[in-house]
C-alpha cells in the first residue's frame, strides 16, 4: 500500500522548485544570455536574393508569342480632344463637383469624359487593324449568337418556333373558312326558305285553278316563266324520288339470293318506261269532303269472319 505524503510536504516541494528557476534566471541576466524585454528568441533575418538574370529567362520562356488577332490589345493615346482638354486648350464646366479640405477640385464627369475618349481611340485603331487583316465587324443577319447551348438546339429551337407559327397559321385560316361557312350556309337557309315560299304560293295558285277560283293560268307565265320551270323541276325531282324508293337493293350476302327480286324490278322498271307509270296511288283513301259526297263514301269493312288462330302441328288432333 502507498502512502499518500502530507500536505505540508507537497508544498515545500514546490517552493524549492520556483527558488531554483530564480536562481538560473539571475544566473542568466549576469551571464548576458537573457536581456530585459525578451520572452523566446529572435528569429533569424531572411536574406532575399534578386537574381534578374533568371528571371528574364524565366518570364521569355512564360511569355506565348501569339499574332495580335489573338491577342487584341491595344495600347492608345488619350484621343485629341481629350489631350485639350488636359492641356487647358478647351474649357470645359464642371457640372458636378466635390471640394475636399487641401485637394484640388474633383469632376467626376471629366474623368468619365476621358475614359471615354481613350476608348473611343482604341476603337478606331482597332477597327481599321481588322479591316486591314480582313477580319469582319459586323454580324449577318441570321447570325446566331454564341451561347452556352450547342449549334444543334439552337437550330432545333428555331425548328419549333416555326412549327408554332404555322400552326397558328392554319389555326386563323380554319377559324376563317369556319366563318365562311356559317355565312354561306345561313344564306344557303335563306334561299332555301325563299324557294320554299314561292312553291307553297304556287301550288297554292294551282289548288285554286283546280278548284275553279282561278280563270286562267297567268300566273305561271310571271317573272319569265320561272314559276312554271319551277313545277317541271319539282315534278322531275319528285319522280326520281319515287323512283329511287322503287328500286330494290338485296341485303342478303349470298351468291344468289334475292336475284329474283332483282330481275322482278328490272321487269317493272322498264315496262314503266315503255308505257308509263300509272299514277301516284298514294293518298287515294284520304278523308275529302270534296271528293267524297255522302252517297259515294265506301264503308270500311274490316276482316270479318276470317279464320285465324295458330295452325296445329303434325299429328295435333292424335294428342
């Protein structure tokens, strides 16, 4: 087992430690290797060495000797303007002005005034240099600008924005013939309503020839005899109608089936066009009270006394 030293002990320890250190430090005063004011050593001065030689022959070896096309640096004159007004030749007022304590006057729009000028010096040089290598300044006219996207997109941007303009193109072209369309199919009504008034007036004028009122057919001889091509063209359209409903159209898909029916109309038609047609059969049972005096009416007599009922099948009765 340890035992752990006293207190006491532990403290005169360290009082004997700090008179030691006193005594190297006063030591080291009368020596004359420690100097009031000084905590560490000093470093050591740095000896700087300029060796121009080499670095010329460092700085040709860096330097790229490249044509002035790509270098474009310019080194310019103040323009002629600007050295007057240098030289106090031309007088100029300032316009904006800051007085500072022991400076001279300050115009900030001189000094603007002559960055300008030496630009524009250097621009004029600049340009009659490229004009003398051949170099083009100005841009043509479909000229796309350099830019962080490939040549590529550009042309497939362009690409899309035509296809957007065409097709508003031919969405206003659509718009306009829609616009056409309705006008021409309203006046298309109109005229249709137009013609269908004339016919109902005429056939009206014509129900009354027929019922007597009417002495003459004047009527039919008006506006150029318009009216009565009119009648023949109705009458003409009206018997392509019926005939067009006469004519059989077989819905069976067969080889054969329904060429009976086929030839039966054939038949039919033709005999039509030899001797005629018979008349409009259509319409003849109608309730008129001119036609039709009270004597002459037909009773109606239904199917009476008819034996109906579903027929029996083979051997019905034996069951």
């Amino acid at each position: 087992m340890k035992k752990k030293l006293p207190q006491k002990t532990i403290e005169s320890e360290s009082e004997e430690t700090d008179i030691d250190s006193d005594e190297e430090l006063l030591e080291a005063f009368e020596s004359g290797e420690v100097k009031p004011g000084l905590n560490q050593k000093a470093p050591a001065p740095r000896q700087y060495t300029n060796n121009s030689k080499l670095l010329k022959t460092k700085l040709d070896d860096i330097v790229l000797k490249l044509d002035w096309i790509e270098r474009l640096d310019l080194t310019t004159k103040l323009d002629p303007i600007v050295d007057g007004i240098l030289n106090g030749k031309v007088e100029t007022e300032p316009k904006y002005k800051i007085e500072t304590p022991g400076d001279r006057i300050v115009d900030d729009l001189q000094r603007e005034t002559l960055f300008y000028r030496q630009a524009q010096s250097a621009i004029i040089e600049g340009l009659a240099r490229l004009k003398t290598l051949g170099v083009p300044t100005r841009r043509p006219e479909d000229y796309f600008a350099q830019m962080a996207k490939s040549d590529d997109h550009m042309l497939k941007v362009k690409r899309r924005v035509l296809t957007q303009q065409m097709a508003q193109e031919k969405c206003q072209k659509v718009k306009k013939l829609r616009e056409l369309k309705k006008y021409g199919k309203k006046v298309q009504i109109e005229v249709g309503l137009q013609r269908a008034k004339e016919k109902r007036e005429l056939l009206s004028k014509v129900k009354q020839y027929r019922e007597g009122k009417l002495a003459s057919l004047d009527f039919l001889d008006d506006d150029g005899g318009k009216k009565k091509n009119m009648v023949e063209i109705t009458k003409q359209k009206t018997k392509e109608k019926n005939e067009s409903k006469r004519v059989f159209q077989p819905m069976s898909k067969g080889p054969t089936k329904g060429k009976g029916k086929v030839k039966s109309q054939e038949k039919r038609k033709s005999k039509e066009n030899k001797f005629g047609f018979g008349g409009k059969k259509s319409g003849t049972k109608k309730n008129n009270m001119k036609k039709d005096s009270g004597n002459d009416r037909k009773s109606k007599g239904g199917p009476k006394n008819r034996q109906g009922g579903k027929k029996m099948k083979g051997g019905g009765r034996k069951r």
